[in-house]
C-alpha cells in the first residue's frame, strides 16, 4: 500500500514509518506545522522564540523547527518522501480556542483529544490529498489497535497497559478509523525504542513530549487578572485569587491559603468567580453527566450499560454503570468513589480491550 505518516520528529512515529517501509509499502511522512507565525497567538510566539528552551518540551512551541528536522532527517535515512503542511491556522481556530473558551469557563480541557481527532487525523491527511499526493492509508505513532467487527471498525487499546494511548483517540469517527492504520499498538515501547536503535535512527532516545504547551498557560489565554474569592464549601471566605483559570480541580499547592489539614480545589464557579476548596474527602465523587459523545463500538447508547472507564489517560479503567438521557449525553454512576473529576475532561468507556465511545464531562455530582 501508500501509506501516508504522520510524523513529529519523535521515535514513535518515526520507527512507524521504519517498519511500514520494512514491510514492503511505500510510505511518504507529512508532519503538521502549528506553530504559525500569524494571527492572534504572534506575539506569545515571537516571546517565546527568544527564550532558550528545552528541545520537545510540548506540542505547540518553538522547538518545533527541531522537531520537522528530526522528522525530516528520518525520513532521509530511511529513504522516504517527506512534506511539511501548514495546519496552524487550524489548530489556533479548533485547538486554542476551545482551549482558552473551557479554561475561563472554569473547565479544564484536553487539548490533544481535538487535536488528534481534528486536525492529525482530519486536517493533516486532508492537506496532503488536496496538495496531491494519493495514499491508501494513514498512519501514526499511537499505542493503539484498530480492528474490524461485522463491517464497523474497532478502536482498541494497545497491548502494554503503560502506555495505551486509546483515551486520546476515542473521538475517532468510523471514517476515519476505516482509514488509518496503527502499528504500534503490538508493541512496548522499550520494543520500538530497541528496534529505532538498531536501525541507528537519531531520535531512538528522544524523550516524549510531557504536554502541548511549552509557555505560562495565562500566556494562551490572554486575559486580565480577574480577583475573586476562595471559599470553603459553606462560603466562608478563606482568601482570593487573580483568576479562577489559574486553578485545576484537585488542585493542593499554590493555593495561598493556610489551614490545619492540606485543602483542595473541589470546584470552580464561573459565575460567581469564586474557587471552592475542601479537605480531602470533600474531593471524592461518584457520578458525573457527561456530554458531545462519541460513539465507536455503536452509533448510539440506547439502554443502560455495564462497562469501565477512564477520567484520566493513566487511570486504570473503573466499573461503571451508564444510562443515556434525553439530551444525548449520559450519566455515569461509578462503582466506587473517584478522586477530583474534573468537568472539561474526557471519560472514556470500554468492553476489556474496545473502546466503547466517551465524551465530556460536563456536571459532577
């Protein structure tokens, strides 16, 4: 087959190239290029081009030209075509902004769940076939599976648990899971560090990128201080802040505020502009109401289910019980207590090793 891979510059996506080439496909690698130089994010960029900075740090920062060069360098070695297409100004439009938009509604999103399933596996290979270069598949570097069950496509989780990258694939449509391909779901990831060495690829010990933003994230969201109270749960005023966007459910330091037992955020009121905080017990729930699902394993949840599911990528997938509502949306009753959800976050629902669907969090109860 043509293939077409989506590369960062990382080992990951790099040794998928490798091993496409191996089994005799022809393979081209495309990398995504967001760190634009225009529109509303310039001057943060233009700032951070002056720093000094560690080399793949995050997704989105300045180091991207060492990563295209890394991408750039394989695809040499291993004897591929390679192109850079310009997705930033998509990425601001759909990543950034729902970003910042969930951030100041006192949300906390996940940025690389749209990007993967709106601009790496929808803009980037666009692009490519609007700039015409033909392939039969894509692929990418996630640890991940995708299988095929009665005519509808499966996402599945990787074979190593430490590693699975399915929760931040689970946005995928059944077009776009018919479409790509993901070698690396069969492998550890000392395994493809192993097979990148043995090949002599420069980027065999790369480190991973630890988040998608190398900046202050106040920088991205471009807003004045806005002071406000931090409340206990009965609205006893214990201290202020600058801004409920500067906070995370869960949240135990930088709280600046003092108390015999260590305190957290429990919950941030957009309306009210205040940031609620409790002890520790106060951060356990065990239902939330999740919204915008997406459905892979079935177009739609028609009854209750009994399945497990994750609030966090890391997280070992917990018993749930889920019931569709009118809305569209559904709500979860967890088995048992769940430490600090945060609404704005992704809950992933799977049957053992599929992907059921998820969605996002919306209210926590």
């Amino acid at each position: 087959m043509k293939i077409l891979v989506g590369m960062s510059g990382g080992v990951d996506s790099s040794t998928t190239a490798l091993l496409l080439k191996e089994q005799g496909h022809e393979v081209i690698g495309a990398t995504m290029a967001i760190w634009g130089k225009d529109g509303v994010y310039k001057e943060i960029q233009e700032k951070l081009n002056r720093l000094p900075h560690k080399t793949h740090g995050a997704c989105f920062g300045p180091d991207e030209k060492e990563d295209i060069e890394a991408a750039r360098k394989v695809c040499e070695q291993i004897g591929i075509e390679f192109h850079v297409f310009d997705c930033a100004k998509q990425y601001e439009e759909i990543v950034l902004d729902n970003f910042k938009q969930e951030y100041l509604s006192g949300r906390t999103p996940n940025p690389c769940i749209w990007c993967n399933s709106l601009i790496k596996f929808d803009v980037l290979p666009y692009l490519a076939r609007v700039n015409g270069i033909g392939f039969d598949k894509f692929a990418t570097g996630h640890y991940a599976r995708v299988a095929q069950d009665n005519g509808r496509y499966l996402l599945k989780t990787g074979i190593s648990p430490n590693k699975d990258q399915s929760y931040f694939l689970y946005r995928l449509r059944q077009e776009q899971l018919a479409n790509i391909l993901l070698p690396l779901g069969d492998f550890t990831k000392d395994e493809i560090r192993s097979i990148a060495k043995s090949y002599g690829l420069e980027v065999a010990e790369k480190p991973d990128s630890q988040d998608f933003y190398e900046g202050d994230y106040n920088e991205l969201l471009q807003v004045a201080p806005k002071e406000g109270k931090i409340v206990d749960i009965n609205g006893k005023v214990l201290g202020t802040h600058e801004g409920i966007w500067n906070y995370t459910i869960g949240q135990r330091k930088g709280l600046g505020v003092s108390s015999t037992e260590a305190l957290y955020v429990i919950e941030l009121r957009k309306d009210s502009n205040e940031v609620v905080v409790g002890f520790k017990d106060e951060t356990l729930k065990d239902s939330l109401t999740a919204v915008k699902m997406n459905w892979i394993a079935f177009d739609a949840l028609s009854e209750e289910l009994k399945c497990t599911a994750k609030i966090r990528s890391s997280q070992k997938a917990q018993p749930v019980l889920i019931r569709p509502v009118e809305t569209g949306g559904v709500d979860v009753k967890f088995e048992n207590m769940q430490k600090s959800i945060a609404p704005g976050q992704s809950i992933v629902f799977y049957d053992e090793d599929v992907v059921l669907g998820g969605g996002i969090i919306d209210e926590v109860r």
